[in-house]
C-alpha cells in the first residue's frame, strides 16, 4: 500500500500549538480562519455526499472543500474553472511573459501595508506596460493583458512580485489594425524598468503625504517625512529588476503556463518532502544554479510563519485583466482582435479537449457517478459507507 503523501494540513495539525506559543498567542483572526479552513479541508468536518456508480456500483464519498484561497487542496478546481474560460481570451499571436519586483525595502513596507502596495504593484506595471506600449516609437497600440500577483519566493522568505503574461501585439488607436509587435521581441526591458520604478516611486510617495502608510516595528522611525524620503533615496538610483522571459511557443503553451501560475499558493503539497517532531522538509528551485531542485528544513514555527507571511488581504484581487482585456470593454474588443488577425472563434469554455467526463466512474470507466447520500458536517460518514457497500455487495 502507497504511502499517504505529506500535506501542509498534516503540518498545521502538528505543529499549530507549538506557533501559537512561539506567537504567545497573537494569532489574527484572518490567520486562525485560513488554518482552521486547511485542516478541515476535504474532510468530515465540511460534509460531504456519497455517489455510486450507476453501472457497477461503485461508492466514493466525496468531502467537501474548504474554498480557502490560500488552501494547496482547493485551487485544482478553481483553476481548472478559471483557465476554461481564458480559453476564449487566447489570439493566434506569439504570446510574452514579463515579470516586475521591487526591492527588498520596499517589500518590507509592503508586509505591513498589504492592499495599498500589492495594489500599487498592479497598477505602476500596469500603468508603464501600457504608456511604452502607446508610445509609437515603441509599438503604438493598445496592449491587453493578465497581470498575477505572488508574493512569494521559492523559500517562502516574502518577495512580492507581479507575472504579466501579454499577447505580442494589440490594436491601432482608431481599431482600425492589429499592431504586431517584432518576431521574439516585445517591449525594451530597462525602458519599463524605469517608467515602472518612477511611476511606483511616485505613488507610494503620494501616499505617504495623505497619510494611507502605516510603519510599525522597526520601521516606526519612517513616520517621519525626512526619514522616509532619505529611505526611499537609494531606490531613485537602482535598477529595478523588470525581465521578459522567452516567448511561449503558441496558444496551448499560453494555457499551460496560465494553469501552473494563477491560482498557485505560496507552497503546494507536492513540494513537502518530510516532518518531524519541530521541523519541515520541503523542495525548492535554487535560480542561481539554472532551477537545480534542492530541499531546505526549517523550524516548524519558521516554515508556518513564512507561509502565514502570504495571506492577502480579504477581498483583495490577484488576477487582474487591463486593456482590451479589461472586464468592460472585454468581449466586444476580443472580437475585433480576432476580426483583424482572422481567427475562427475560441472553443466554448464548456468544451473539454481531454476526452473525460467529470462524473464518469473512475473504477468502470463506463457507468456515471451519482449522488445517493448528502451528510452535513460531524456526520458519522465510516458508517454510512459501510452500510451502503454492505447493501450493495
């Protein structure tokens, strides 16, 4: 018999008693909420149904999901849902990847002002990808594109960052052509590095005249005008790291990558290799050495700590469209992409291309799986499906 794999469930049961005291007790309520919904995903807790198979009978009791978007367990099915409809977003044209950080120091004030500086993040991205974009020396069109926030790095350690994933091209001012940008090239790197850094700089110090930062710990000195603008100094003369990687290599390569990069979480159970009595072993890629897979160990309370480092904030968006691909001018602006490009229509996103049926039985392969039982949260679930495998066999 296989062995159970390792869950970051399994490592909050574990290991939660010994956080809490390692945080004398101050847990937030956001904090508690997300660790109550990771342990009792997918388990009697939640409810569930029971389906059999109406050709050979099989039963399979189906728990229901905690629907946590920090939860490892429930971003299959909302990106399998999400990425179907993008199906119909996606042009015939060569597709690019871009990728803006910030600096570790601004980072730091960005772990204590969340909503604003994840949401200056997007829009200073947004807004430089956009204004290069126009610029007719450059390409002279509207862009359309996804931005996704991650906040974290490959070691959990907190590193805010946006993807952009954009179509190699966009329309004319007037809508009147598709503006295709060169083969393999997109937008000058440093150009957007700079624009992106003036344009953050610039919000995040009007923010601070109209008093929406706010600095705890050791950052409390930066309450104070003259401290803040000589922090921020240094970061007017950096390079900020803006980087294209590769052009994908077509339409299906789009929605491989969008299925793998949007609806991630800070760590997925396919990386947890290992837990003890006070420590976890996880992989990770080290991008120094070309994405070499290694593994780290950290102090439980150090690897629950991190992962915490990573909740947004409630309501917060992290999948935004601009653009022809922003939600109000979306649909009428894609049709006219494909009018000039001369595409056929996208599948329905009701359309599967995997040859499955979501309720066909997993052990016939021929029957359909239907629901027969529903039980409510603490029901005693071992014993209905003891009693319906008896009354079936």
């Amino acid at each position: 018999m296989a062995r159970q794999r390792l869950e970051l469930a399994d490592v909050v049961r574990a290991h939660r008693a010994r956080f809490t005291t390692y945080r004398e007790g101050r847990v937030s309520a956001a904090e508690r909420r997300v660790l109550d919904d990771i342990v009792a995903c997918r388990t009697a807790a939640r409810g569930g149904h029971v389906e059999r198979c109406d050709a050979c009978g099989h039963l399979r009791i189906a728990y229901n999901s905690c629907r946590n978007r920090h939860c490892p367990k429930c971003q299959e099915l909302a990106r399998a849902e999400w990425l179907a409809d993008r199906q119909q977003e996606v042009l015939p044209v060569e597709y690019f990847h871009v990728v803006f950080t910030v600096p570790q120091e601004i980072a730091a004030l960005a772990l204590q002002n969340k909503k604003l500086l994840y949401a200056l993040l997007f829009r200073a991205s947004a807004e430089a990808l956009r204004e290069i974009a126009a610029d007719p020396q450059h390409l002279g069109a509207e862009l359309g594109f996804l931005s996704v926030l991650h906040t974290w790095g490959q070691t959990l350690e907190h590193h805010p960052h946006v993807h952009c994933v954009i179509p190699g091209g966009g329309l004319a001012p007037d809508g009147s052509t598709w503006v295709s940008c060169r083969p393999g090239f997109f937008l000058p790197v440093r150009v957007l590095s700079r624009l992106f850094r003036a344009k953050f700089l610039y919000h995040l110090k009007r923010a601070f005249r109209r008093g929406k930062l706010g600095f705890h710990g050791q950052l409390t000195p930066l309450r104070s005008a003259s401290a803040f603008r000589s922090y921020l100094k240094p970061m007017f003369r950096r390079e900020w790291v803006v980087y294209a990687k590769p052009p994908f290599g077509g339409p299906a390569q789009v929605l491989d990558y969008l299925a793998r990069y949007t609806h991630r979480v800070a760590i997925s159970n396919h990386r947890l290799v290992s837990m003890t009595a006070d420590s976890v072993t996880f992989t990770w890629k080290d991008y120094r050495l070309d994405g070499q897979k290694r593994t780290m160990t950290l102090d439980a309370t150090e690897f629950l700590r991190r992962f915490l480092l990573h909740l947004l904030p409630k309501g917060f968006m992290r999948i935004r469209h601009y653009g022809f691909l922003a939600n109000r001018c979306r649909h009428a602006k894609l049709d006219r992409c494909r009018q000039l490009l001369a595409a056929a229509p996208s599948p329905s996103p009701l359309d599967r291309t995997d040859g499955t049926e979501p309720l066909q039985c997993p052990q016939c392969r021929r029957g359909r799986m239907a629901c027969i039982l529903v039980f409510a949260a603490g029901d005693a679930t071992a014993d209905f499906a003891s009693k319906l495998q008896l009354d079936s066999s």
